[in-house]
C-alpha cells in the first residue's frame, strides 16, 4: 500500500494522516472548509489523549501552548468547596491533564501536517467513490478525480464518506442533552479545573492557557425550530448560571456578549461493525462519535488514527490491517460511547449521584489502560 486519503482535516483525520504518513505512505488530506478553521472553544485534554499526542509527538507544543495540571477542584453549585481531587498520572513524564484552544491545538496539528509535507485541499469533499481491485476511485466535488490504495473518512458526526461507502450504519441518535460552552478570560484566582454539582445542569471549567479557558453546561435540550442567536446564547446561558457561585459566578458576572459562546445537542452513535469496506475505513466521530462526559471525544479519535497506522504497518495484508484496526478499537470506543451516555441519562434522569461516581471513576479507569 502506497497512497492514502484522508477525507476530513479534524482532529481525527489530521493524526491519520500523520502516523501514516510517519511510516511511509503518501497521503493526502482534503477538507469541506476552504479556511480549515475550527470553532473557538477549547477542549479539555486527559491523560489518554495527552499519552496519544505524545506518540504524535505533539506533547510539548501542546504543553507550552495550554495549560496542564495534576489537580481539579469538586465544588457545590453555590461555590462551596468540596475537595480537590489529585488526577493519576498514567506514564511516567505525562501531566495527568490538561486543556487548550481548540484552535491552538488545530494549529499544532496543522503545522506538522506541512512539516510532513502532506498536500492538503480545502473547499473540497467527495461525491463517489468506486472500489477497483485494490484501488478507490475518488470523484471529488470540483469534478476532479484521484485513485488511491486507502481511504479514510474522518468527516466527523454527519460523515458524508459513511453515507456514501457504509449503506448499514445510520447517523447518531441525539441523547436529550444539550452542552453550553462560553470561552472567556481566566478569572483571577482560578487555580485548576472545576467541576459544580449539585445542580440539574452540572458545569465545569478548563484551563486552556495562561489567560484562557471554557466552562461547559449540561442542561436538558428542549428541541427548537431555530438556532439561538448571539444575544440569546448570551442572555440564556447567564441566567442558567444564576445559582451558581465560586468561579462560574464569576464568569456569569464578568461574560460579555464579546465572548464565544455556543450551544449544541448532543448526539452518539458507535457504529456497527464492519468499519472498513474494501479499502474504505473509517476513524473518529465518523464511526465513535461520544457526547463529552469523559472528556475523550478528540483522545478516542487521535488514539484511532494512530492504531490504524500501526496495524496497517503491521499486517500482512490490507485487509488484515483493516480487522485489526477494528478488533483494537471496538470495545474501548463503545466502553467510552455507553458510558458516557449512560451518566448523561443519570443526569437527565436525577439519578444517584454514587452511581455516577462508579460509572465515570471505572471508565477513566479504564481509559488509562493502554490503547
Ligand atoms: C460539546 C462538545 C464538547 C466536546 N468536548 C470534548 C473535550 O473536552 N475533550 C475531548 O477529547 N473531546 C471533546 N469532544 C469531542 C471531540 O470534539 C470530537 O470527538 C473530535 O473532534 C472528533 O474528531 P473528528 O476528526 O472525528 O471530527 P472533527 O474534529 O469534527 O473534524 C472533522 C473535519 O471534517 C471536515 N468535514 C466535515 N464534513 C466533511 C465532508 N463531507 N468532506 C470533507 N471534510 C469534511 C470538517 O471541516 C472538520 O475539519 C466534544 C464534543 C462536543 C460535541
């Protein structure tokens, strides 16, 4: 096998295209978005996707532009101080966790992405695709036409590649929750991440730089006929922060309309086997996508183009890679995916909070094992 495309320049298709171009393949990445942007948020990194990024070599970059921590902080909804949780360290020289820009790290990636000299096109999707012996035909949506040994789609929760080449899986059912994210300055006395119990609409913080970070908020999600506005995310999400106290009532305090604010329903969907079909595979959201009560989303889709990469380099065959790929990454995505729904539906559902604690301390648990 030679040559590969990565259709979808994410997170999930950028560390694809990475580790297989780092054992040997030329590769090439295409991307709907002719500016290759991601949207303002940031993103909180664990343990498992910092050990990831590690293999991708990206640890210090990622290091010295976010933010990295040992600590996080439990509090009541009204501020009052729980405890301070020490995070494990899974491998020796890993800060246990961590947050970023989401475009900070989309610059990370970007720019070893040129520094492997991978051609990238944007503005650019796939419309057919025509598997012939060991090639795939691609017809691409400017009308022009590429043949290579691999494809991999990486186009996310509504991947267009999955509905053209993978006619049994269907899209991810929305899981009843909504995630409220506003990006803002850092509140002066934040020392770590936190996360607020004790409400119906649980809320947390990320560090993600030295003047930077995201809360997020769960709350149920009513479905509407349109987006909200600017002004509505800004005036809905202030008064659902009108219990809360410690740093989250800073923030509701100090939010400006100036700041990035954005709502989304949740969806999840593991995708039935097979991932491949011929020498079409799929990697990240496009066939594992999760709502973010781990914290694992981006670390499930990076650790997926790494191991694709190892078992392709490995196999004897493409086919073998392919299996191999899947039988890796199977049960780790649906252990994330299952529970990650299922403390969605405890919190949907006011559930005990001792059973949440058990379903998100096994998972990371688990989590922290090897990949
Ligand atoms: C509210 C929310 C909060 C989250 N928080 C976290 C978190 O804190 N930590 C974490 O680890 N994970 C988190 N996640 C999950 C994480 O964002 C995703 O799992 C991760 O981005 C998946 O990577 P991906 O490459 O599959 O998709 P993406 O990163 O979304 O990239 C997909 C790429 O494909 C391109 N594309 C789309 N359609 C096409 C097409 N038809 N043709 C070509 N290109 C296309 C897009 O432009 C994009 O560049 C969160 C998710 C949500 C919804």
């Amino acid at each position: 096998m030679e040559t590969a495309l990565v259709v979808g320049g994410g997170i999930g298709g950028m560390a694809t295209a990475i580790s297989l171009c780092e054992r040997g393949l030329v590769v090439q990445l295409v991307d709907i978005d002719p500016d290759w942007r991601v949207y303002g948020a940031g993103i909180t990194i664990t343990g498992p996707t910092l050990r990831a990024y590690r293999r991708l070599g990206m640890l210090d970059a990622i290091k010295s532009s976010g933010a990295i921590t040992n600590k996080a902080r439990l509090l009541r909804f009204d501020g009052t101080h729980i405890r301070d949780l020490d995070e494990p360290v899974i491998e020796e020289g890993l800060p246990a966790t961590g947050g970023i820009m989401r475009p900070v790290l989309h610059r990370i990636m970007q720019s070893r992405v040129r520094e492997l000299g991978i051609p990238v096109r944007l503005g650019l999707t796939v419309t057919a695709l025509e598997q012939a012996g060991p090639k795939v035909n691609v017809t691409y949506s400017d009308g022009s036409t590429g043949s290579y040994d691999l494809v991999v789609g990486a186009d996310s929760v509504f991947s267009g590649l999955r509905e053209l080449a993978f006619p049994h899986m269907a899209p991810a059912v929305p899981t009843g929750q909504g995630c409220w994210r506003i990006s803002i300055r850092r509140p002066p006395t934040l020392e770590m991440g936190e996360f607020y119990l004790g409400h119906d609409n649980p809320c947390g913080i990320t560090i993600c730089g030295p003047d930077a970070i995201y809360m997020w908020m769960l709350t149920p999600h009513q479905s509407r006929e349109q987006h909200f506005t600017d002004e509505e995310l800004f005036v809905t999400l202030k008064a659902q922060l009108a219990d809360f106290g410690g740093h989250a009532g800073w923030i509701r305090d100090n939010m400006t309309p100036e700041d990035w604010i954005n709502y989304r329903p949740l969806a999840a969907a593991l995708q039935p086997r097979p991932w491949s079909n011929g020498r079409i595979v799929l990697v990240g959201d496009a066939v594992h996508a999760t709502t973010p009560h781990l914290a694992s989303g981006a670390g499930m889709a990076v650790e997926s183009g790494i191991v694709l990469a190892e078992e392709l380099a490995r196999a004897d065959s493409v086919a073998a890679g392919l299996a191999a790929y899947e039988e890796r990454r199977f049960e780790r995505c649906r252990d994330v995916i299952e529970t990650s729904v299922s403390l969605g539906q405890l919190q949907l559902n006011h559930g005990s909070p001792q059973r949440f604690a058990e379903l998100l301390e096994g998972a990371l648990g688990r989590l922290n094992e090897p990949f």
